[in-house]
C-alpha cells in the first residue's frame, strides 16, 4: 500500500501527481510500452472538490470533466477508476 509521497515518488518515477488530491490516490497502474501512472478515485475526487472548495456536485463534474480528467500535462498523465 502506498501511505505517502515518497512512497508515489519511488514506484511511479516521472508520474503526474496532482496538487491537493493526494486522499483520492489509491494506486498506481502500468501499461506496457507507458512508465507508471497515479489512479486516483473519481468518486473522492468528486468529494474533495465539495468538501474542500464548496463546489455543488454539478460544479465538481463540471471542474472535474474540464480542468482534471482533460488535463494533458505528460505521457504519464493520471488514470481515474471511475466506480469502486
């Protein structure tokens, strides 16, 4: 189980990690032919964005749908697992 950043930084080198989502990573993945990448919760990251930014739940999506899931900031961009 990863429990910190270090632990993100040792097995997913040169991974995206996104700033204030660090409760919503409940993972990392690999793909052939792809370095590691971060999986994050959709759903606790749907939450932080209420809970921390008081957003209403149509605004999380919307933030989420725009600024999070479109986000392309490398070839080892994060992965959402959409249910769990």
């Amino acid at each position: 189980m990863i429990t910190n950043n270090y632990d993100i930084h040792e097995f997913a080198e040169g991974a995206v990690i996104l700033d204030g989502l660090d409760d919503a990573i409940i993972g990392i993945v690999e793909e052939f032919g792809n370095g590691p990448r971060i999986l994050y919760s959709k759903n606790k990251v749907l939450h932080i964005l209420e809970e921390r930014d008081g957003m209403s739940s149509i605004e999380a999506v919307e933030f989420y749908e725009y600024n999070i899931l479109g986000l392309f900031a490398a070839d080892q961009n994060p992965v959402f697992l959409i249910s769990e």
